[in-house]
C-alpha cells in the first residue's frame, strides 16, 4: 500500500520557498570559499607527484636529501641570529666582533658539510644508476 503523505503536510507558501533560496544564495555569497595551498596541491596531484619522486629514491639517499634540506634550513637560522648580532649594541665591540667571526665560521664549515654532501648524494645517485634529471635536480636543489 503506498501512500502519499504529501497530501497531510502543510501548505507553503511560494513566498518563504523564496525567502530561504535567498538566504541560501546570499550565505553563498557573503562567504567565498578559498582552498588551503594543501588542498590545492592535492586535487593538482603535485603531492601525489612528490611522494613518486621521493619513492624513486633509495631510502640511504632519501636520508642524505632530508639532511641536506636541514642543514640549508640551519644555515638560514644562523644567518638571521647573525644579522640580529650585527644589530645588537649590547656587546663592546671587541666582543661583537668575536661573536660575529665565530658565527661567519660556524656558518661556513656547515656551508662546507652543505658541499660535501652534495657531492655524496651525487656519487650515490649516480652508483644506483638513477640518471633521471628531474629525479637529480629534486634530490640537490
């Protein structure tokens, strides 16, 4: 037995049918929706690409990469404390100047191990036989 209970409910008027389509309408407008950078990566695939990538290498070279990328990222951190001691008067200039040689050779010796591992990733790059230079430009830039 079917039945249609369509014909129990209220009657609407065409008035408020229209009332909440606008609500609705200006709800969507007042309100534009925006996609985070990861979301858009997402649904570009570039994320899917990435892990590919990462996944083509073997996982001793995966580590060197990693290690790499923290050293520039150390590099970066020592550079700004640097320029904030060059600003700072706090010192005596004897001391500052101290400070400072100490820091450039810090920054430079971790700039040095930044060379050599380059050039590790490279001999193991090329020991694994990968020749893919998309491959070889995302494991050194």
């Amino acid at each position: 037995m079917n039945v249609n209970f369509l014909i129990h409910s209220p009657a609407q008027s065409t008035s408020s049918q229209m009332e909440q389509k606008t609500k609705v309408e200006e709800t969507a407008e007042s309100k534009p929706l925006r996609l985070s950078e990861k979301d858009i990566s997402k649904l570009s695939g570039e994320e899917v690409r990435e892990e590919q990538e990462e996944a083509a290498l073997p996982p001793h070279i995966q580590k060197m990469v990693e290690k790499l990328e923290e050293l520039r990222e150390k590099i970066k951190e020592e550079q700004k404390l640097l320029e904030e001691l060059k600003a700072n008067d706090a010192y005596s200039d004897e001391m500052k100047a101290e400070l400072v040689t100490q820091k450039l050779e810090y920054i430079l010796r971790m700039q040095n191990q930044v060379i050599e591992l380059t050039q590790n990733i490279q001999k193991a790059l090329k020991e694994a036989g990968i020749t893919d230079p998309g491959i070889l430009l995302k494991a050194l830039a």
